[in-house]
C-alpha cells in the first residue's frame, strides 16, 4: 500500500489516502512538493468525489508523511472491501 497522509497540529488529520497506482501516489506526492516550493494552497478535485483545499498557510505547518507499506493478504482483501463498500 502507498499512502499519503497530511496531519495539522490543530485540526488533526487533514488527509489519509492509500494508492495502489504508484503513479498516482508519485503524482499526488509531487503536488503537495509543488505547493510547498510555489507556496500555494493546495487544491485537487478529481471529478467525481473528492475535493480538497488546504490554504498554504495551513499547509505548510503540517506534517507531511508518504511511504509505502507493506501489507499481507489478508490485510490487502480487507482495505480493497473497504474501498468497494
């Protein structure tokens, strides 16, 4: 599992996503290095159903954690039922 996950010290957890794509998680990754180097809000919709905005100044006070675990079977069947439901 790929994930990215955006944590604030005041509001919590912003975001929590896993990636099977590694291009996704590759793509996603390098927009929130984008907005952090131009100093610009983060803002991402895909067309469907997710939309975020997280203004830069908020941004840039988060902690910013993408890594890639490692999950057994069982693991992956319960996060892809999860995600299907």
């Amino acid at each position: 599992m790929k994930t990215v996950k955006i944590i604030h010290p005041q509001f919590g957890e912003v975001l929590n996503e896993e990636y099977q794509d590694a291009v996704q998680h590759k793509i996603f990754l390098t927009m929130i290095h984008s907005c952090l180097e131009l100093k610009q809000d983060l803002t991402t919709f895909n067309g469907r159903d997710f939309l975020m905005h997280v203004p830069f100044e908020i941004l840039r006070q988060c902690l910013i954690i993408g890594n890639v675990e490692t999950v057994t079977l069982g693991e992956y069947a319960t996060i892809k039922s999860k995600m299907e439901g």
